[in-house]
C-alpha cells in the first residue's frame, strides 16, 4: 500500500522560495521514505543521499532561480546523467558514466532543481521489465517502461519524476500507479541526450503528484516560461472510444462514461464522436516504425553485445529484419497522413476523453501491460495527460485519457486541472 503522495512541485517550490521550507529538508524526507520503502518497491537503480542532500545544500545557499528551485526530481534511467550512471536498463551499460547530462537534465538543473537519483527503466525503454513493484499493490506490474519514476512517485519517495513515452510509457505506468501522467507534444521538450528508442515517436514526459506541475516542468523545459492558459467557460469534449474499444475491461468502460457524465455536469459540452479511421491507421503504423527504428538505433548493442540482450528484444530485432525499408517508408507516409487527418478531426474540441489503460494494472512483473489505448496517440505527436479515475474489481487505480490538439499544451493542462477534481469527487 502506497503512502501519502508528497505535496506538488509548486508547494514545494514556493515553500521555499519563502523561507518556510529549506531544499534540504525536503531531500531528507524523500530519502526517509526510500530507505523505508525501497527494499519493498525498488524504484531506483541509482541513489546518493550524501550527493542529494549536498546538492541541495546548494540550492538552499542561493537566490531562487525558478519555481523548481531546491525541489527534488526522479530522473529515468534512460536520460545521460554526468554525475550518476546510466544503463539504460540494460547490463551493457552496467556502470557507465557518460560525458555531459541529456537536454532535459541540464535544463532542470539550470533551473535549480535537484536530480534526487536514476530510477528503473525497461531495457532500452522497451518491453522487458525490471524488479519494480507497483505500490498499490506490489503483486501487480507498475506498467513501463517509466516503471521507477512512476513507482517512486506514487509511493511518496519523490514528487515527480522524468519519463519517456514511445508507445505508451509514461501515461500507462501513471494509470496502473494511480498518479497523473502527462506527454507532451512530440518534439516539444528536447529529447538530446535520451537513449533513443524510435526517434519518430520518443518523447521526453513526466510522472506526477499534481497535473498542474506538468506547467513548471514545461517552463523548466522549453523557451516558454509561462504555461498557464485560460479555461474555456464551457470546454468542447469529444468522447472517443477507439480504436480496439474492445479491449477495454468493465472498469475502464465505466470509467471513461463516469467522466463523460461528470464534466458535462460540471458546464462542459460531452459529445460522443467515432474516431476516424486516422486513428487506426496510427495504431497499426506504430508498431511498425517503432520495431525499425529501435533495431537501427540499438545496432552497436545487437551486434556486439547479443548474448546480453533479452529475449523480447531479440523478437523485435527479428521483426524488423523481416521489414524493408520501402515498408518503413511507407509507414512514416502513413503516419504523417493520418496525422495529419486526425489533427482536422480534433479541431473542434479542447480535449478528446479515452482510455488510458485497459484496465487495472496486470498481476505479475513479468509484463508491463499492452499500450493499445496510447500508441496511436503518440505516433500522432498529440499532448496527452492521464488523471486518477477511481478503482477497479481489485482496488487498483482506473484511469482516463485527456488528448489536444497539437501544441495545445497549455490548454490541455488547464483542462486536466479542471477534470482532476471532478473526478475526485
């Protein structure tokens, strides 16, 4: 069972910037509750508390330098770190050191947050899972491949933590977690410096305690300080189920229509659109982009180093040994048709409500749960935020998917703030 979530990015930062709270106080109850809970939950692969707490020892001896300042952040073991070893997930890579840290990393840091440790990634961000438990329920899967930074977070050990989504890895692990995910617009927040997977698709996202600290995270991230945007008086939602709507258990059906009901009695306009056939194309392509893209960007590793890979990987390595460049071809052409079909048949709503997950988190570790309802999304490039939602047969968090249009960041943000406690309630 999960603790209490820690308070928001923006309490804590504006603790503070106040003088109420030092940064390194803050780092010292994160790392109490690791020690307590890590054994149980093993969300990190790496962690320094004499590095964490001198850092903020730092932050506290300095003027404010953002809203983030002296606030503490799990970072993915995806993402190049200088200071700490990246692996990748991957016994490869066991100890490395890289040179310089990944984009998103240095941005975090030049805003003064504090990198508390590296948690547990999938191989390459991929499907073979590592040993972390989801804390609702530790016989169950915390979704991947953001396992750890997702774990940590809904365990209370940290108040957010960077992820990566290339199907579906930051908004399912979230789910299954029951904590806010967000994904930014493709190409949004720089991914330099993130282990690729599938360059089409990577996409650098976040695991949260708050929806509204996907803004700070944004200001951190980008050129763009200010993510605040203004909610609509009565917000268009389009409820969109598909495609494999099949796939969704009784939990998420009922899910997604206690939304629906809830935010039209809340002043929103709900109405019920079939998805377009972009859609589907955009699911099926993915899987297609994603199985050549990560062969082509992990060469050096299943040439060199093939005794040391698992075997899922090794399946999707021959997948795309079987497809040809004229297929790949054809499939970035696809996705960039449908794309840019889909982007026309969002225009209208501030949001589409979908699944997030299918249902509950699997039981076991030995999976990270199927993305069906992420990856169609993702390879539209489109922003996606996922919120709590209430719980399944087996007590486990349920929840929904809010999608915008392109670069409609802000104004997703400013919607999901506004969902969140209608969901609540």
């Amino acid at each position: 069972m999960s603790g209490p979530a820690p308070a928001s990015l923006a309490a804590l930062g504006a603790a503070i910037a106040s003088g109420r709270r030092r940064s390194e106080d803050i780092v010292g109850d994160c790392l109490a509750r690791i020690e307590a809970r890590e054994r149980t939950i093993r969300a990190w692969v790496h962690l320094d508390p004499a590095a964490a707490l001198a850092q903020a020892r730092r932050r506290d001896a300095e003027r404010p330098r953002s809203p983030l300042h002296g606030v503490p952040i799990a970072v993915k073991d995806i993402f190049d770190t200088v200071d700490m070893p990246t692996a990748y997930g991957s016994p490869i890579y066991a100890g490395h050191r890289p040179v310089r840290d990944a984009a998103a990393v240095a941005l975090l840091r030049e805003a003064g947050a504090v990198i508390l440790g590296k948690t547990v990634t999938t191989e390459f961000a991929a499907a073979f899972p590592g040993p972390t438990a989801n804390p609702r329920n530790i016989a169950h899967t915390p979704g991947g491949s953001s396992s750890g930074s997702a774990a940590a977070v809904a365990d209370g050990m940290v108040p957010a933590g960077l992820g990566t989504q290339t199907l579906g890895s930051v908004i399912r692990p979230a789910t299954f977690c029951g904590i806010p995910g967000f994904k930014p617009t493709y190409g949004l927040v720089p991914a330099d410096g993130l282990k690729p997977a599938a360059h089409s698709l990577d996409t650098v996202g976040f695991l949260l305690s708050d929806i509204g600290d996907a803004a700070l995270l944004l200001g951190a991230l980008t050129p763009r300080r200010d993510w605040q945007a203004p909610l609509p008086a009565a917000p268009r939602i389009a409820v969109m189920r598909g495609p494999a709507w099949a796939m969704a258990q009784p939990e998420t059906v009922a899910a997604v229509d206690r939304a629906a009901e809830r935010f039209a009695r809340a002043g929103a306009r709900v109405a019920e659109v079939p998805p377009p056939p972009a859609l589907e194309a955009l699911r099926e392509v993915a899987w297609t982009i994603l199985c050549y893209e990560t062969c082509q960007n992990l060469t050096h590793e299943r040439i060199a180093h093939a005794d040391r890979i698992s075997p899922p990987m090794h399946g999707l390595f021959a997948q795309a040994a079987a497809m040809t460049v004229d297929e790949y071809r054809a499939a970035l052409a696809r996705m960039s048709e449908a794309r840019a079909a889909l982007d026309a048949a969002v225009a209208g709503y501030d949001a589409v409500l979908t699944a997030a997950t299918p249902g509950e988190a699997p039981r076991g570790l030995e999976a990270t749960g199927d993305a069906v309802f992420n990856r169609a999304w993702t390879a539209a490039h489109l922003p996606c935020a996922t919120l709590p939602a209430g719980a399944g047969p087996n007590g486990l968090p349920v929840g929904v998917q809010l999608v915008a249009a392109r670069w409609r960041d802000a104004e997703l943000i400013a919607l999901a703030r506004w969902a969140a406690p209608q969901l609540a309630a």
